[in-house]
C-alpha cells in the first residue's frame, strides 16, 4: 500500500502547515514534480524542498499525460491518493480507491 499524494495536497500541506507525519509510504508521480517547478511561488518551493528531506518515492511515468489521469494509471485499490481536486476524487472512488484530503486548512481526513 502506497500514499499517492497531488500537486494541490502538497502545495496546501506546506500551505496550512499541516503535519503528514502519519501518512504511511508517501509517494509522488514524477511529472508532480514537473508541475511544482512551474508554479513559481514558496509552497511549490517548499513542497520541492519536502520531498527531498522526506525521500518520497517517485513513481516512474512516459509523463504523456496529465498528473491526473497517470495517478488513475498508477493507483490501484490497496492505494490512497491525497488530492484536494474534485474530478479526480470522483473518478478514484468509482474505481474504488481511497481518497484523503485536507480539512478545514487544520488536518488531513480519514481515507475515505
């Protein structure tokens, strides 16, 4: 079991400084880290910088789609994915794989 975790988790856990210490086996998609160097502000910066200090694995994609639809390639039902975005926690659960995101700008929630 892996914790896939969103360009927009990321950026909103350094954002609200959120502690992710219980989050089992982080991992990231490759282009994830694309994304966050294109965005030019702090918590992109920051959430970089998190991913060195934690040593993340990253997951190896062909990067020919978007982080999106390589997070449905790459997740399978023993997964949780972070994300904050709405499209894709619909199309995870109708695949049935857990989705955690930030609540309330304080904590994380419980896969759901």
């Amino acid at each position: 079991m892996k914790t896939i975790l969103d360009t927009d988790f990321l950026v909103n856990v350094i954002k609200y400084r959120i502690d992710i210490e219980e989050i089992k086996s982080p991992c990231i998609i490759d282009k994830t880290i694309d994304e966050l160097e294109k965005v030019n502000n702090l918590n992109a910066k920051a959430a970089i910088k998190l991913i060195k200090l934690k040593k993340f694995k990253i997951i190896k994609t062909k990067k020919d789609k978007i982080v999106d639809d390589l997070i449905l390639e790459k997740a399978t039902k023993e997964d949780i994915v972070a994300t904050q975005d709405k499209k894709l926690k619909k199309r995870l659960k109708e695949k049935q794989i857990k989705v955690i995101t930030v609540r309330q700008k304080k904590y994380i929630t419980k896969p759901l």
